[in-house]
C-alpha cells in the first residue's frame, strides 16, 4: 500500500527520545523490510563526543551521514525497501540521505520536550545523555511540506504510535493485515 513504485525507504527522524528506534521496529514488523539503527552507524569518535556530553557539528555528521545513505543507496540498487533511524535533525542532513536515492521519505515523530526529557531519563544503556536534547531541539529543522514525507505525533502508548505511523505512511496497518487475512482465511488467530 505504499505510495512509492519500486523499493520504499523510510527514515525514520527525530530528536533523540522520540521513539525512533521503537516505532520504526514496528513499521519492520508490520512490512518485513530491512531495518538500519542510524546509531550504529556512528565512527567511535562521535559515540565518545556524545557519551561526554558535547554535541556533535556538522563536521562530525558528515562521514555518518555519508555512511547511511551508502547503506540505502545499497537496499535501494538491490530493491529492497527498508526502515532506517536517524535524527535527520537538519534539512541539510535529510538532504544528504535523499542524494541519489529516489526511494526515501521521512517520518518526523514529534513529542513534547518534558515528555522527551523523562524518556531520555528512564533510558538504559544509551550514550546519549538527557543534557544534549535541548541541543537537539535547537537544531531540528521541521520536515518541510516540500519534502517527501509526514509528521507524526509520538505521544501515547506505543502501539497507538506505530498505529499512527503506519496509517500516516500509506502503510498496512495491524488492522488491515486481520482483515485481509480474514478475508484469505477466516477470522485472524491471535
């Protein structure tokens, strides 16, 4: 049901908090494409700058950003559509991962900075520390109506959000995947 023809790449954005990793796991579930965690994608030297406390600069993203959108370059070229996370918090950045792949489009999850503040607090082994989301917060440049893509509330439980998610990108949600295997096979076994 996406709108794309041909393979369909969808970053997944935000500040970090939102749910990114969280809701683009659930797009995987609901599509079986491939999933990249943009964090694995970071140079040790960046995972040590933020791990300390110190924003990264767009010096610092380049390489990263350069590495993901080899990635995509790699699923798109094999036509493979797929599920990527990245802060994208720049249209510069986003602009970078659309560079010579037609496939990819956005999905901005938004959410109050508190709400964003506790998350980031509760949070387990993650190098990202709570005192660089305002940093973030100031350097993310909404999705723009010009570019490919949709924003999202990422409030409530998780499976509203991914809900939301799937319906906003053009994709079968939990619900039309019972209906159509009701219709293949008799009511959905749960």
């Amino acid at each position: 049901m996406s709108t794309v023809a041909g393979p369909d790449t969808v970053v997944v954005m935000g500040v970090s908090g939102v749910g990114k990793t969280t809701v683009a796991e659930g797009i995987v579930r609901a599509t079986g494409w491939a999933f990249a965690e943009g964090d694995t994608f970071h140079p040790p030297e960046n995972v040590a700058k933020m791990r300390s406390g110190q924003a990264l600069d767009d010096d610092d993203r380049r390489p990263w950003l350069g590495a993901l959108r080899d990635w995509i370059s790699g699923q798109e070229q094999a036509g493979s559509s797929s599920v990527v996370t990245c802060s994208a918090l720049k249209r510069a950045y986003r602009d970078v991962l659309r560079a010579g792949n037609a496939s990819v489009r956005f999905c901005e999850l938004e959410a109050d900075g508190n709400l964003l503040h506790d998350r980031m607090q509760n949070r387990r082994d993650h190098y990202m520390p709570a005192s660089l989301l305002q940093s973030q917060l100031d350097t993310l440049e909404p999705l723009a109506s010009d570019e490919p893509g949709v924003r999202v509330d990422a409030t409530g439980e998780t499976a509203m959000v991914v809900e939301r998610t799937l319906a906003a990108l053009g994709l079968p949600t939990a619900d039309h995947a019972d209906s159509v295997a009701r219709d293949a096979n008799g009511p959905p076994r749960r």
